[in-house]
C-alpha cells in the first residue's frame, strides 16, 4: 500500500470515527439525499455532518467510486490544474520547487490540501502552512505557529495576518532538513 494510499485508509477511518457511521451509512445518507453532483454533496456532508473540506471532497470521491452511487459525476479537476493556473507564465519555472517540497511534507502525516487562488493551503485541524509564488523568483512557505525564536531565513511576520513566519526558496536545496523541522513544528500544533 502507497503512503498516499494509507494517508487515504486513514482519512476515511477518521471521518467513520468523527461522524459515528460506517461507509455504508455515510454513503447511504448521500443517495439518499438525491444530490448528484460533487460539489452539492460536498457541501452537504459540510452542513449535515460538520465535516472539513478536505474530509468532505474526500468522502464525495470515494462515494461516487462505489457501486452506491447511480450515476457518477464528472471527476473534479485535479490539485494539477490549480497548481497549473498558480505556476504558470513567468512563475512557470517554480513548480519544481513546490513539488519536491509537497512530496518532502507529505511524509510528515495526513493532511488536507485547500487550493486558493494564488497559493495552497495545507490543514489538518486548522491551517499550518501555506506555499506559493511569492515572486517570479521564488516560493515563500507561510507557516503557523508560536514561540519559535526567528532567525535571518525564518522571518517574522506581523501579528494578526495569516501566517507567524515565511520561508522564501529559490532552489532546491533550500527543501532541507531546517524547514522540515519547522514544518513539522507548525503541523504537530495544528492539529
């Protein structure tokens, strides 16, 4: 079994656990809602059951893979096309950077991926970083969290904005093992 695979299993596991219903339970509650599009069935299991987004677009997926569902929808567009519309023109040259620090992060633990407009949020409870172009030179690596002294590569933001710190990379080499450690600081207090 793959780590995305497992990260999976466990997810599921703990939206079982969260709403006290099985899969058959959960997936029955959905047909018979009679709603038959991924994002009205997300939005439902948000409201119906106070899931997350990412617990609740995960849920969606996996019900409309199963033999419960009558007529699957439309896949929703891979994370690809939203990091696609974020790395493109003159920040084209970025992704590579922001992949190797995606596959670096996601073998920290499970979390959800929000994709915004100009950056992805990564959550688990609540939100502890976000990664993006900053520039057309370089990544910046917002992260939340408290009581880290800041030093001249982990920088300091001003109180009450999304973030406590930002990283900016402009190469490879800048994914190592300092900024995984502050990764995971931030990750083990979100949640």
């Amino acid at each position: 079994m793959s780590d995305v695979d497992k990260a999976l299993a466990t997810q599921l596991n703990n939206i079982q656990a969260k709403t006290g219903k099985p899969l058959d339970e959960l997936y029955a509650l959905i047909q018979h809602s009679a709603l038959t599009t991924h994002g009205t069935v997300r939005d439902f299991l948000k409201r119906e059951l106070g899931l997350g987004h990412g617990d609740a677009n995960t849920l969606t997926t996996f019900y409309f893979k199963s033999a419960f569902s009558p007529t699957p929808p439309p896949p929703p567009a891979p994370d690809t096309d939203v990091l696609d519309s974020i790395y493109h023109g003159a920040k084209a040259h970025l992704r590579p950077l922001h992949d190797a620090l995606m596959t670096a992060i996601r073998d920290i633990g499970p979390f959800e991926l929000a994709p915004k407009k100009g950056y992805v949020s990564l959550r688990r409870k609540k939100q502890f970083a976000m990664i993006g172009p900053a520039t057309q030179t370089r990544v910046e690596v917002g992260l939340n969290m408290k009581d880290v002294a800041p030093t001249p590569r982990l920088l300091a933001l001003p109180a009450g904005g999304m973030c406590q710190y930002k990283v900016y990379l402009t190469e490879l080499t800048d994914v190592d093992h300092e900024l995984l450690t502050w990764i995971r600081h931030a990750y083990d207090r979100a949640g």
